[in-house]
C-alpha cells in the first residue's frame, strides 16, 4: 500500500499534511483512552510491540508490486484485536518510521499519505467493531463472520486510500492500475480473517499466561 515516489507531488502532497495530522490526532486520542485504563508501561509496551510487527509486514513478509502500490500483509485487524486502537495506531505509524529512516528512505517524502492510509481504516475498524460486537462478546470469543467483517474494513480502507492518492495524483490515468491494484490485495481480505482467528485461538489457550499490560483488555473480557 506504500505511495509510490512521484506520484502525488508538488503542492498536491501539502493535503497529505492535514490528513496525516488529523490521524496522528485521532491516533493520540485513542492512545489517552489507552493510559487512562491501562498505564503509560501497558500502552508503551503495546505500542512497541504493534511497531514491531508493522515492521514485519512491511519488511519481512512477502510484497508484491502491483498496479500503482505494492500489496502488503498489513494485518491491522489482528493488531486491533490483540493490542488495541491507540497501541496499533502508534504501532503503525512508529513501524512505518522506522522501515522509512533505514530501509527505505525513498518513501519519507510520501509518510504522510502512507500514515494516513494505515491509520484511518483503522479508525473505521474501531468504529466497526463497537457497532458489530455485542458488549458482553471478549474478541477470543468471535466468530469468523465478525472477523471477516472487521478485515474488510481495514483492507478496504487501505484500498480506497491508495486509489484516492492515486486518482488525485495522476487523475484518471490511475483507474485501471487502481483496479488492478483493488483486485490483488482481495488475497489479505481473504487471509487476514484466517490470521486473525490463528490469533485468537492462540490468544484462548494463553488465558491466564498473558501479562494484562501486553493486550487488550477487551481481548479476554466484556466491555
């Protein structure tokens, strides 16, 4: 999902500005609910680990160049699920820094948009889940549909971001490598939900093993 160098240029990435800091507001939002039921070690620690594994989906795991972006394994349902909103959105945007500053520094000038393309669907995912999961539901306890649901919405985000910063950058030269792009990354919509209930199922049989300041509270109990 990376924003290709040069496709958004000029005065046209200063929108890329506004939307990465009205993310990274929203993302800081989530993060004081975080410290407020948890601590600053539970969110600092989950903060990290979040940061960690984005560098592995980024790094790590398969990527694929395909019509204007690449696809990636960006499991930021699984990382919702397990860590929390405001944990993954540091998490996403740290990782993301990260692999920008000493891997790949061709994509700082584009971090804003690639920012707010991670961060958004997952503002959307949260938005989902508190409509979708009844509140005496822990997330060990979901079903594939509810999962499939939530992986959709993150991965259909992360779509619907792409082409925008695509159409808005090349207009409507971008539409068939944005449908391209849209119709190779339905695979994550497909293997996330798989992930997701791997997690889980690992996450139940580690009950009462876990550190609470690791995950989610919402992970093991009602809300």
């Amino acid at each position: 999902m990376h924003i290709e160098p040069g496709l958004v240029d000029g005065a046209k990435i200063t929108l890329s500005y506004a939307t990465a800091a009205a993310a990274g507001a929203t993302g800081l939002w989530f993060a004081r609910e975080t410290l407020k039921e948890r601590g600053l070690m539970s969110l600092a620690v989950r903060s990290v680990i979040a940061a960690v594994l984005t560098f592995v989906f980024f790094e790590i795991l398969p990527t694929f160049p395909v019509g204007v972006s690449e696809v990636h394994f960006i499991l930021g349902s699984t990382l919702f699920l397990i860590l929390g909103a405001g944990p993954s959105a540091i998490g996403l945007a740290l990782g993301l820094l990260v692999q920008g500053l000493f891997f790949a520094p061709a994509d700082l000038p584009q971090f804003a948009m690639n920012v707010t393309t991670l961060l958004v669907p997952l503002f959307a995912l949260t938005a989902l889940a508190r409509r979708l999961i009844a509140p005496g539901t822990a997330y060990i306890d979901l079903k594939y549909t509810q999962v499939l649901a939530l992986s959709a919405c993150y991965q259909g985000g992360v779509v619907a971001w792409v082409a925008f910063w695509a159409i808005y950058g090349m207009g409507t030269e971008a539409f068939a490598p944005v449908g391209t792009f849209a119709v190779a990354y339905l695979a994550v919509i497909i293997l996330e939900p798989l992930a997701d209930l791997a997690v889980l199922a690992a996450a139940k049989a580690l009950r009462g093993k876990t550190p609470p300041t690791m995950v989610e509270p919402r992970l093991y109990a009602p809300a």
